[in-house]
C-alpha cells in the first residue's frame, strides 16, 4: 500500500509539473519554466537540440514574439520505472498570435512531447524531451484586445514578464 500511494503522489508531482510547464510558457515566467527542467535535460524540438539551460532562454525569447500565446497539455500518460525515473507522452495544443499590419493572426499547432523525468533530491523535473509537431492551422483574425461593444470580455496583454495578473503557484 505504501508503494502504491508513493507512485500516485510521484505522478501527481509530474502532472503538476506539466501544468507548470504550460502556465510558465503562457504568463512569461523564465525563472518558473527553468524550474520545469533539469538543466542538463537533452531537448530536442527540431528547430532547437541541446540542453535545456540553452532552451529555456531560446523559447521564451519565442514567446515573447509572440502578442499572445497559450498551451495545453492533455491525456498525460506516465510510466514510472523506479523511484526516480519515468517517461511520459501527451497531447499539446498551442497558440502563437502577431499584430500582421493591424490585425491579429496566427497559427494553432497540435503536437506531442515524449519525455523522461528524473527525481532527485526529493524534486521531478524533465531531464529529456522529444517534440513533434502533427498539424499547424492558421487561426481567422482574431480581436486585438480592445474593448468593444458587444465584446467586452477583458483580454490580456502578455507581452512581458510580471503581469500584475501573474499568481505564483
């Protein structure tokens, strides 16, 4: 029974980690997506193959880019090997939008991340991650954030790190 309860609180850690992973990337929390990694992880997206330490500050420059971004992670699978070791897929939708000459355009890209996690002193983190990408569709215009009558849901502007929206968790 102890064995059994040690490996739901090791996948809820790694579940929690992958929520992070998303929520970091999204509110540009460099220091956050760091913790994400070991720093010696092996991460190869295609474009980008080396260790994390390299990755993180590579990616969030991308983010940055980016007027708007959102991830989601979903049907996370893990499989642990030992008590510091496991692998894990799943499913990732993402969003990337620009001001394109006044209006808000971008893509909506569905892939998956295969990765290894590694526990040590006591912490799960990445420590290898594989990417791919299965399809890219480009989104219709989008609202630039004004409010409008008839739209007036507020919208955020995340174009910086230390939205003053931005809850640690």
């Amino acid at each position: 029974m102890e064995k059994a309860l040690q490996a739901l609180l090791d996948k809820q850690e790694i579940h929690e980690l992958m929520c992070r992973y998303s929520r970091t990337l999204d509110w540009l929390d460099d220091e956050g997506q760091a913790l994400c990694y070991w720093p010696d992880a092996e991460i190869d997206y295609g474009f980008f193959k080396g260790k994390a330490a390299d990755f993180v500050p590579f990616v969030m420059d991308i983010e940055r880019a980016s007027k708007r971004r959102w991830h989601m992670l979903n049907s996370l699978q893990i499989v642990l090997h030992d008590d510091s070791h496991a692998s894990g897929e799943c499913y990732g939708l993402a969003t990337g939008l620009n001001d394109n000459d006044g209006t808000m355009k971008g893509n909506l890209f569905g892939g998956r991340y295969l990765d290894e996690f590694e526990k040590r002193d006591g912490e799960w983190r990445i420590s290898a991650r594989r990417y791919f990408m299965d399809w890219m569709l480009p989104l219709p215009a989008q609202p630039d954030g004004t409010v409008r009558e008839g739209f007036v849901l507020p919208m955020l502007d995340l174009t910086q790190s230390g939205n003053p929206h931005y809850r640690p968790m």
